[in-house]
C-alpha cells in the first residue's frame, strides 16, 4: 500500500505563459497578480525593464520576464497580467502573457532539469520541469531571475521615478 502524501509532500504553484509556452513559479514568492495597466519608459533603461508602474502609490519596475527569458515577447492584449514579487526590500512587477491557475501538485511530480540543458543554458532560476498528464511546465524560482546587478538596474529605475 502507498504512503500517504503529507501537506509537505505538496506545493501551490501559480500556473502563467510566456511566448505559448507554460510556467509556473511557488505562490510564496507572489505578492499580488494584477492586470495589465500603462507603463511608463523610462529613458536609458536596461533592455529587460519595460518601464515603471503606479501601483496604489508605490512606483514600482516592471520587466519583461519573457526578454530575461530570452523568448519572443507578446502583444500585450487582455489576459496579459503583471506578477508583482518581493526581492529583498525592492518589489518588482514581472510581464506574462497570462496568469492561469493555482494548482496544488506532489513534489514527485517535478523532475530536475535534465542534464544536457543544465550544461548548455543558464539554469540558476530553474527548479525543475513539472508534469501534471501530458503536460510540462517549467518550475522558475522568481528570486533568482534577476541577477545582483539586474536588482541593482531596477532597484535604480524605481527609486529615479
């Protein structure tokens, strides 16, 4: 007879695409998923930030999560969503094409990243690939994103505006 799974054999995961691909990131690390609004440019940024948004009067960096990604961004469109995440003391909202679902899902159902990928990409933010039937998705952990000199660029942008 199998063991009974544990609350700490699961994790809540939030389910976003980026560039028709799936992903998904622990709902820990989501402070809030907030629709699309207007972005300020600000002029001289770093490539990856897409601007700057008011959210409830606090000034906050955006990114284009699918440039960091090295993917094709999309036309922002109505499912677009910004995830707004804690990074150390600085917040930082994160562009998807779309926010899906919260799925609960075993940890046995998260292989690691397979080795040759490993060998040839930067795997830092990368916790794994999940599969839920025939489906994959790419487990990212949103804290590693950014590299210290990419928090250091948006942290910068912010505190400009």
């Amino acid at each position: 007879m199998p063991e009974e799974e544990t609350i700490h054999d699961k994790m809540q995961l939030l389910i976003f695409s980026i560039a028709g691909e799936e992903f998904a990131c622990k709902t820990n690390q989501v402070k809030e998923i907030t629709k699309m609004m207007e972005i300020t440019r600000m002029p001289m940024a770093p490539v990856l930030i897409k601007g700057v948004i008011n959210l409830r009067g606090k000034v906050i960096a955006v990114i284009d999560l699918a440039r960091q990604l090295d993917l094709p961004s999309s036309e922002q469109g109505e499912e677009t969503r910004i995830i707004v995440v804690d990074f150390d003391d600085n917040t930082v909202g994160m562009l998807v094409d779309s926010a899906s679902e919260v799925l609960r899902i075993s940890t046995a159902d998260i292989e690691p990243t397979p080795a040759v990928i490993e060998n040839k990409i930067d795997t830092r933010y990368i916790e794994g690939v999940g599969r839920i039937g025939d489906r994959l998705f790419v487990l990212l952990d949103l804290n590693k994103v950014l590299s210290l000199e990419e928090r250091e660029a948006v942290e910068e942008v912010a505190t400009e505006s």
